[in-house]
C-alpha cells in the first residue's frame, strides 16, 4: 500500500509518516520499482499503535522505546504519564479559577484585570502575612465566590477571619459556601457549615439540611445545632443522637428544648427520647445524658418521662429522675 492510500485509511498524514519514518518508528517494508515507499499489513498495525500510545501522552521518543523493548516495563512510565497529567490539570484548574475571578470582577479595563490578578497572587501567596495583607488591602475588592473558596480551604484562624469579614462585606450568600459541604476534605465541610449556620434565610437551612448525613459527626452536629435554631424539625434526629453520644450533648438539648415547646414537634420528640430511653443498647452513661437532658425539655414531656423512670433497675438512673421530676413540679 503506497503512502497516499495509507495516510487516507489510518488519518495521519503522509507528512507525518515520513516524520515517523525520520526518526526509525514506522519504516515502510519495501519500495516500488518507481521508488515509491510501500507499507506492509504489519507496518499499518505498527501505526496504529503509535497513534494509540499517543493518546496515553507519550512522546515519540517514548512510543519509539515501548515498541522495540518487548520488555520495556509500562508501569513507571504510565505513573510518570499519570503525575504528570495531575500537575498539568491543577495549573489548568487554576488558570480557570483565575479567569473565572477575573470574569466575576467585571473589570473595567486592564489595570483592574491587573489589580485582581495581584490579589489572587496573594491569596495563593504560601505566608499566612500576606494571604491576610491580601484580603485586607484597600484596593481588595474580590468577587464573593473567590473569597468563600478561599476562606474554605483557609487554614490560618487569622487569614480565615479576614476573608469571613471581606466575605460579609461581599454580600455572600448561602450557594457559594455549598460546594464546600461537598468536598473530600472533612476540614473543609467543617468550615462550611460553620460559615452557613452564620448566614440567616432558608437557603442557608436548606443546605444545612444536606449536611445532616455527612460522615463526620461535627459536621451534622453543627448543622443540627443551627437549623434546631432555625426551628427545622430536620434537625430533631441529629440532636438526639448528640445526646446520646455525648457531643455537645448539653447544647444540643437546649436546642431540642426549644424545639419542643412547638405543639407540632412536642409528641414525635418524647416518643423519641421515650424510645431511646427504652433501648436495650443504652448503657448507664446514656440514659443518665437522656434524663438530665429531659430538664431542657417542656415541663409536661419532662415529667411524663421522668416519673416513667421512678422504678427504673438502675438505682442512680431511678432517683435522678425522681429528683428532677420533683425538681420541675415544684417550680410549676
């Protein structure tokens, strides 16, 4: 088969098949008698697999090794393909993230593209001094989605309060901390839903909803403890299951107490510290946690409850409730 038919049925170019030719890769088998270069059906397969190693982003060089070593391992090179592509991707996606600022910012003309440019500079800067000096220049003026990315995955307590000041004076709202609840690194839903259950409205609460299943527990206990606020039933679960692990437990049966004294909420809640109360799985240090917590809760639910426990087989658990039962309806 002669070059000009080869080049049509494979899609490389004659030009580039007698590049490959230059450099030993794919030499064709033999010649015409007018001199022409011929390729066999072995030499078409050899193309093949250099434009299929191509698209794994080895270099000619490297293809040229793979094909005349029958034991040329590929496991090294393909993990130096795979490194390399990782540190190529990340200064794309930082290209990206530059632009997007940079679109964000609606500059007027090149010495604001300039000046925003010199602020992302600074923020990606490795000294915690001049991230904070960045942020709190008065020049500073960054679009809010650039600032809560950078307050997300700030580590620095100073660096990360500067930018929650400059993210407020942004106007953030809830949708640009949301993608920090969905990220890999628990450290960085932690900050998120830290910075959400400070933003007030709905749409902070719905997205604190989706954090109510996250894998770490000071997440869903942060989210439980500001939409319990916020008086969203969601958070009910979360904050009994804090009381009876004993995070935060004190707090969260303030916030459970309130919840309680809506008339809607009062009845699921006792029936489910009832339950809880009830499990054959509580030991001693969980029931006590549930008993003590009952002093949070409206008056009724509480002493309901508690008197239930008056004949608990735990003595201490028995005479505790006992004594707070006698405790509230005295105050009543």
């Amino acid at each position: 088969m002669l070059i000009g038919e080869v080049a049509r049925r494979s899609g490389v170019s004659a030009r580039m098949l007698r590049h490959y030719e230059s450099l030993g890769l794919v030499r064709p088998t033999g010649r015409t008698v007018g001199g022409y270069r011929e390729y066999a059906d072995v030499d078409i397969q050899r193309i093949f697999h250099v434009e299929s190693l191509r698209t794994l982003g080895l270099s000619l060089r490297q293809i040229g090794q793979v094909l005349d070593d029958p034991g040329f391992a590929p496991a090294d090179l393909i993990g130096d393909l795979i490194r390399e592509s990782e540190r190529r991707l990340a200064r794309e996606q930082e290209l990206l993230k530059r632009l997007r600022a940079v679109d964000a910012s609606e500059p007027a003309g090149w010495e604001a593209v300039l000046r925003i440019v010199e602020l992302l500079r600074g923020l990606g800067s490795p000294s915690a001094a001049r991230r904070q000096q960045a942020v709190l220049a008065p020049e500073a003026d960054m679009p809010a989605p650039v600032l809560a990315e950078a307050v997300l995955t700030e580590a620095d307590p100073h660096v990360a309060g500067a930018l929650r000041w400059a993210l407020a004076r942004a106007g953030a709202d809830a949708a640009s901390l949301a993608p920090g609840l969905a990220s890999g690194d628990v450290e960085v839903r932690r900050r998120a839903v830290q910075m959400l259950a400070e933003i007030p409205g709905d749409d902070a609460g719905d997205i604190l909803t989706d954090a109510l299943a996250d894998t770490d527990r000071r997440v869903r206990g942060r989210a439980a403890l500001a939409l319990g606020a916020r008086r969203r039933p969601e958070a009910v679960p979360v904050l009994i299951d804090m009381i009876v692990a004993g995070a935060n437990d004190v707090e969260a049966a303030e916030v459970l107490g309130a919840l309680a004294n809506d008339p809607e909420l009062a009845a699921p809640i006792q029936q489910a510290l009832a339950a809880e109360l009830a499990a054959p799985a509580a030991d001693h240090s969980v029931r006590m946690r549930l008993v003590q917590a009952l002093a949070e809760m409206p008056d009724a639910i509480a002493v309901a409850l508690l008197r239930g426990l008056a004949a608990d087989a735990d003595r201490t658990v028995a005479r505790t409730a006992a004594a707070l039962a006698a405790l509230i309806e005295d105050r009543a």
